[in-house]
C-alpha cells in the first residue's frame, strides 16, 4: 500500500496551516498508530521546528537533509541525494513513540526556488515546463518512500509557489485551513476554484478538498455567520470539527525538552484535535470531500 499524500494549503498566512499539520500528524500517529511523514516545504520551517525541536532540526541543517540540499544539487547539476536520506524518523515530543518522521525545510530553500527559476530562464524555458520538472522531481521523492507511510502531509508556504503548486498536484487530498471572516471566504472560493481547475487540467480527475474552520471564537458572531454561509457553500467538504482559538494550541506547538502525554501537550485542545483526526480518518474512508 503507498501512503495518501495531503497537502495542507492557503495562499493566505498564518491561518493554521503548520499547527493543523503538526496536530493533525500527532494524533494520526499517536490515536490511530498510522505511520506518518511531515514533509516541510516552507522556508518558514515553523512545522520542522514544532515537529523536531530547534536543535535536532541544527542537526539537520548541519547534516545536509533539509529539503533545499535535495532540490540545490539538482540546480546545480550534482547528483541529488535519495529522498529517503532526508527523512528523520521518531520525531516528536510526545510520549508513547508515534511513528512520526519528518523531511524538514531550511530559510535557504527559497533561494533555491529562485535559483532554479533562473537557471531554467536562462536556457528559455517556459514556466511551465519549470513547473513540471520540479513536479516530476517531488513526485519521484515521494513514490520512493510511500510505501514507508500511511500518511504523507505537506505543510505548504502561504501564498503562490511552485514548490506549493507541485504539492497541490502530488495531493490525493487538499486541506484547506481557514478562519471563519469575509475576506478569508473570498480567498478561498478563487483558491478552491484554481486548484480544482489545476488539478483536473493537469492531472484529469479529482483531488479531495477539505476545508477546517481555525481559530475559531463562537463568541464572535461574525465567525458564527461566517461559519454558516461556509458550511451552506461547502456541503460536506468542511469539517464539522472546528478548531477553536486556543491559548493551549498555539503552547503545544513550542517544543518540550521532555517527554509528555498527548493530553498533556494538548490541554484543552485535547479533545478537539483527536476529534480532528478521527473525522480526517472517516472523510477519507467515506469518499466524502469534494
Ligand atoms: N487554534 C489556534 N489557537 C491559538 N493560536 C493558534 C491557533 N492556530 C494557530 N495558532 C497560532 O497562530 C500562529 C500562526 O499559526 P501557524 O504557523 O500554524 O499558521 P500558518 O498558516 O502555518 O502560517 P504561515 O502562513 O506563516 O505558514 C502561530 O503563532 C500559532 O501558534
Ligand atoms: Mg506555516
């Protein structure tokens, strides 16, 4: 069995994505012993360090297996390391070993997006063919190590990038983090409206989309409103799990030098993220996402 690829994406910033992925990786490994791999492709590297800790994720950096290294040898013509040499496995703070491994992001990785732009310019290529190259390369890295995994999650930068794209069409499913205000709906209908084109033009067929309601305050009757127009507009792809804003949310994502419980990294959100990955698991069996 190769493992399902989700790509979590919004061109917009800070709505969640990392934290989704990181939790949503968590409770996969830890509730449902599903084996697991983070692939981190934002230079941002929030959800390499959330996922590894600072140190081990130096460790990496030092070791040449961040994901810039793997994509730099390409751009300079050198032959690319595996993909699977990248992967550090029992990752994680939390007790019990979950099966959780990562392929973790460096700052230097956006300079490799625009080095290989550029060299690919200078030959007179089209951007689609850059597109496709780097496609076919991310591609490749992931059929390596499926059979490794259950899950692959990607945690994508915010706005347009081709790293992001790519992920977009290597996705079985999309997951679409979003908070529950006018402006953030109206990114969403252009992004969900894109990628479901991009996918079909490109690939032919469907990729789920799901979409999760993030930082969500109910005592905000805009979110209110707003969560009931989405959930009119999408039917069964939005999730009826809502993530709440949460102080113990954004304390989770800091790394811990010791060993804790699930519940005790999650507080609060303890019950909310295991409901996330419960009803993650059930969408995906049930062919629900649109
Ligand atoms: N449900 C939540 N409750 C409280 N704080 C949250 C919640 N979700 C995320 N945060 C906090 O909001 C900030 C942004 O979250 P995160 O990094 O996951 O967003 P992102 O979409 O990945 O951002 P970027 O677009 O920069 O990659 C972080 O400081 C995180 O701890
Ligand atoms: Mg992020």
């Amino acid at each position: 069995m190769s493992a399902q690829v989700i790509s979590i994406i919004n061109m917009k910033g800070g709505v969640g994505k990392s934290t989704t992925a990181v939790s949503l990786c968590e409770t996969l490994a830890i509730h449902h012993r599903r084996r697991v791999l983070l692939i981190d492709l934002d230079p941002q590297t929030n959800a390499s360090i959330m996922a590894a800790g600072a140190e081990r994720w130096g460790r990496l950096r030092e070791e040449e297996r961040t994901l810039d290294f793997y994509f730099e040898a390409y751009a300079l013509n050198l032959k690319p390391k595996p993909f699977k040499s990248l992967i550090e496995r029992g990752i994680s703070d939390l007790k019990g070993k979950p099966d959780f491994a990562i392929a973790a992001s460096a700052p230097e990785f956006r300079f490799v997006e625009r080095d290989l732009i550029e060299q690919f310019v200078k030959k007179g290529y089209h951007i689609d063919a850059i597109q496709k190259w780097i496609n076919e390369r991310f591609t490749n890295g992931l059929k390596s190590i499926s059979s490794l995994y259950d899950f692959v999650v990607v945690d994508c930068p915010p706005g347009i990038s081709l790293f992001a794209e790519a992920a977009l069409m290597a996705a079985d499913a999309i997951l679409v983090p979003t908070i529950p205000d006018y402006v953030s709906r109206l990114g969403l209908i252009a992004f969900r409206r894109r990628a479901l084109r991009l996918i079909e033009d490109r690939r032919g067929g469907q990729a789920r989309l799901m979409v999760l309601a993030t930082k969500v305050d109910e005592s905000f009757s805009l979110h209110r409103s707003e969560l009931e127009v989405m959930a009119d507009g999408l039917g069964d792809s939005l999730f009826k799990v809502r993530i709440p804003q949460l102080v113990d949310i954004a304390r989770a994502a800091e790394w811990s030098e010791t060993v804790r419980t699930f519940d005790q990294k999650y507080g609060a959100a303890t019950p909310v993220v295991t409901a996330l990955g419960e009803e993650f698991l059930g969408k995906l069996e049930m062919g629900l996402a649109a």
